[in-house]
C-alpha cells in the first residue's frame, strides 16, 4: 500500500470540507473559505451534507441488519465523525468487517487513530484512489472476503471522477469482484434541487486547484446500477430514502440524490 501525496493545507480538499460542514474541526482555512463561499452560493449545502451522513446511516443499518451483509468496502469515507460506517454496522451485527479508503493524509492519521472495532469483527483502511478499483480490491482483500456479499459504499466519490465511461467502470470493477447477494450504495451531487447554484457552487470548486467535481442527472446515478436491483424508492433525495420515521432527522429536499441496489 502506498501512502497518498503530502499533506496541502493551502488546497481545499473534500474531506476535510465535509468535516467542516458537519460541524467538525479537522479542517484548514483553505477549507473553511471554499465551504463558506459554498454555502453563500447554496444554504442548503450544510444540511444536505448532514442529510447524506445521516441517509449513510439508516443504509449501512439496513445491510447490516435485514439484508444480513457483514462485509463493507467504503470506498471516499471521508474523515472519522459519529456513527461512522463500522460503528453503525457493528452497532447492528458486532462480527462486520469493514476497510475504509480515502486518498486525503489528514484522513490517513485519524483513521489509524480512530477507526477501532469490535473485538468480534474488523476494520481496515488504505490509502488509495477509487480510480484503481482493482489496487484496493488486492489490499481490502486481506481483511474482506470477496467470496461473501460485500456492501461497496461509494458516497459522495464518483463525482470526483469526472469521465462517465470511468466512472461507470470504476462501479462496474467493485461490482464485479463481489457475489450476488452483494450491494451497492451510491450518492452523488444533482442539480435537480437548486440547480443553477450548485452549478455555481461546483465552478468555484473548480477553479480553486482542489480535486474537480461534477453533477450527474438521475438518469446517469440510475446507470450505475445497471444489472442490479434497484431498492425502492430508487434513486432520490437522500432524505427521501427509507427515512426513519420515529426520528426523521433533516427532511428537507436536497441536492445530493442517493440510492441502493443488490447484485441479483
């Protein structure tokens, strides 16, 4: 496994931004600015990155609880912060397994430091980019067993990869090593709310030297999921998914469209 590039703190980068949407402190002035100038550009960007942790949550549940998945490739994770995927997870069954991926050094070092388990289960992260789909299957593969349906979870990271063709194999490669009864889960950036400022939102990211980034329709998310079965109630909102009714937590419309399916 080979560690990602040095640590810029004078370039935004998205994890540490996301951090510093949802309230955390493991972020850089760089950072803070772009998400400022974000959230002018577009209020609802702080509620729909708590609203896409939170949808995180009531999936990995799900996998974890009804569909009796053990096994999860979060591919982007992001920094640590409450109820990360394995703590969910082994919140549900103890014995899941999880390896994480991120490309950010800041994420490196708290993950080593925080990213624990439960003595029945496992957790694991590499540093690598989900653009080599088939360099984290080798590494993850210490830690998971491909044999058994795997949840890939690639939130809020195929936007980062901005040519449809590779995105579309990059899903297609992580699909392709697990076995039916496996899932995917999805969410990505639209502009089917508030479109002209997220539009916006994304140029301005752009042209700060951070990582490009990109919206894509519900039609191009739905393609991802070619072959599989597509959970009800599809690809929306994320918190229009399965929203947990005796505590809903953010129920407002959001940019961020999500969706889970299963490898029939």
């Amino acid at each position: 496994m080979t560690d990602p590039a040095q640590l810029n703190t004078d370039v935004p980068h998205s994890a540490r931004v996301w951090n510093y949407l949802l309230g955390g402190k493991d972020n850089f002035a760089a950072d803070r600015e772009a998400a400022d100038y974000a959230v002018r550009l577009m209020p609802e960007l702080i509620l729909s990155a708590r609203a896409n942790r939170q949808f995180l949550g009531r999936a990995v549940r799900f996998l974890a609880g009804e569909a009796g998945i053990r096994q999860f490739l979060d591919v982007g994770t992001g920094l640590p912060t409450a109820d990360n995927t394995h703590e969910v997870a082994q919140g549900v069954a103890a014995d899941a397994r999880v390896v994480y991926v991120d490309n950010d050094p800041l994420v490196l070092a708290h993950a080593r430091a925080l990213l624990t388990s439960s003595p029945e289960g496992a957790t694991d992260y590499l540093a690598a980019d989900v653009r080599d789909p088939q360099a984290i299957l080798r590494a993850a593969a210490t830690t998971l067993d491909f044999g058994r349906p795997t949840a890939v979870v690639l939130s809020g990271i195929l936007n980062f990869v901005m040519d449809d063709a590779e995105a579309r194999s990059v899903a297609a490669q992580f699909l392709a090593a697990v076995p039916a009864g496996s899932y995917l889960v999805i969410s990505h950036p639209t502009t089917e709310v508030n479109g002209a400022a997220v539009e916006e939102s994304m140029r301005q990211w752009n042209a700060s030297g951070a990582a490009p980034i990109r919206t894509r329709t519900v039609e191009e998310i739905r393609g991802f999921f070619a072959g599989l079965e597509l959970l009800d109630p599809g690809v929306v909102t994320c918190t229009a998914w399965r929203p947990d009714l005796e505590h809903p937590g953010i129920t407002e419309v959001v940019s961020e469209f999500v969706a889970v399916g299963r490898k029939p």
